[in-house]
C-alpha cells in the first residue's frame, strides 16, 4: 500500500456506501511487463483483460459510472509503435467484450477529443457508444484523447464566446454552469468521481478531472495495473468506505 494508507486491511461492506462514480488512472502496464522481461505492450494487453474484469465487477457491486484513463492528449507523445498498439486496442476490446457489455447492460461512453483518434479506432469506439446507448446499467466511460487543462481551457473559451454574444452574462456564470461545459457534464448527478484510484505507486493526478475531483477520496496503490483485480478494487471501497468525507464541512 502507498503513502497515506493505513496498514489495517479494511472489509468491504457489500451494503454499506458504494461509491457511485468511480475514477481509475491505469498505471504500471509498461513496468509490469518489464519485470517478465516482456514488451511494454504486452503489459497494455494485459491490462485490457483487468479492465474488463473490474468493469464486471465494479457493475455488480452497484458502481453506476466508472471511468477509465485509456489514453491522454500527453500519450501521443510514445513510440508511434507503442501508440498504434493502444489505438488498436479498442478494437480489440470491443470486438470481444461487446455481448458482456450486452448481456450486462452496461453502457459505453467517452470523454475527450475522439474525433482526432485514427479513422478506425473512432469508428468502433463509435460504434459501442451507440449499441450501447439505451442500456440502463453501469455507465463504462472511456477517456480517450483525454486531457483535463484542455477541457477546462475550452469550457472557459465555449462559455466566453456565449457571453460574446450575449447568450449569457457573466453572472450568470455558476459552478453548475461550468460543470455542464466539461465533457462529463452529460453525467448529471454523476459527474464528479467519489473516488479516484491510481495504480503503480504514482501519487499524481498527471491532468485527469482536476475540475471534477475538488472533493473526490483519493486512493493510491502499489499494485501495477495488470495485477489490480476486483479483490483490490473491494479493497479500494472498503478504504473509501471508512474515510469520513466532509466535503468543506465539520
Ligand atoms: C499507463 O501505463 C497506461 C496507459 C497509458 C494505457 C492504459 C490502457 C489500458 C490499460 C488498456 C486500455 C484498453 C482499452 C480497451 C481502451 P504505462 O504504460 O504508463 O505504464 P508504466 O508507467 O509502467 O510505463
């Protein structure tokens, strides 16, 4: 366990608080392959696999949105090799995934700037969202091409131009309002994570939601992604779930 958790292993109440939206950084696939003395991408394939098993999960234990950290605007900054493997796996995953998504009702959704991924990523990604659409159960929510300075640099300039012409005025430029122009705006009472979970030991939030998470629980774990399993994610719950969250309060 990282820095700030306890070393008292928590259970997790299954009927107690389950938070309702959940936020994962994905990290240590490339370290968690070198240690097998593996390709990095062999580790991004295997963190596929996690990520399917912890959506499972995650639905049956009553989480109604949990969003992902696939890919940020900073990503494209790899290898073209290791990039053109990460814009291939979406493919990958829905081509396998999509009659689990189905059968668990589970509806797919993106944040970020989907629109600038490669032709064929966009159009399976695409695809899932709208299979997908009139499900009712957890909402699996992709951030793709995602960067969070950016959205907010675009949510103040989509908010300034409205001002410009005089669609809005400046007061009436509310907390709500910006929340609304930020890609998750479409998650209404969901918006903003109560918990964020990062794997690999790295205690940094590296652009991911800074709006959404002013008072989000944070949980850091040594765990690669890879080797997060629903028995860690119980885990980050139970912690969740003993934490006393005043939000600004006494
Ligand atoms: C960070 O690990 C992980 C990523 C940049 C990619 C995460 C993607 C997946 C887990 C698979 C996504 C699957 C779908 C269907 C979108 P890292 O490469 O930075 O690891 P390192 O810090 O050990 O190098």
């Amino acid at each position: 366990m990282a820095l700030f958790e306890s070393k008292n292993e928590h259970a997790l109440d299954k009927n107690g608080l389950i938070p309702a939206h959940i936020a994962i950084i994905m990290d240590g696939n490339g370290r968690w392959a070198k240690k097998r003395m593996m390709p990095r991408v062999y580790g991004h394939k295997e963190g596929m696999n996690t990520l399917k098993k912890i959506a499972i999960h995650a639905q049956d234990l009553g989480v109604k949105v949990l969003t992902l950290y696939a890919f940020s605007t900073e990503n494209w900054k790899r290898p073209n090799d290791e990039v053109s493997f990460l814009m291939n796996l979406p493919i990958d995953f829905f081509d396998v995934f999509m009659p689990e998504l189905i059968e668990n009702k589970i509806k797919v959704t993106t944040i970020g700037w989907i629109d600038e991924l490669p032709e064929k990523t966009k159009k399976i990604v695409q695809n899932a969202v709208e299979r997908t659409k009139d499900h009712e159960g957890m909402i699996l929510n992709f951030a793709f091409n995602y960067g969070s300075r950016q959205e907010m640099t675009e949510a103040i300039k989509n908010v300034a131009e409205k001002v410009q012409r005089k669609e809005l005025s400046a007061e009436d430029v509310t907390e709500e309002l910006v929340s609304q122009e930020m890609f998750t705006g479409f998650l209404n009472e969901y918006q903003d994570p109560d918990l964020v979970i990062r794997t690999s030991g790295e205690i940094r939030i590296s652009n991911f939601l800074l709006w959404q998470i002013a008072y989000s629980e944070l949980y850091f774990t040594d765990e690669y992604w890879p080797d997060f399993s629903p028995k860690s994610l119980d885990q980050a719950i139970a912690t969740y779930q003993h934490r006393n969250r005043r939000f600004g309060g006494i």
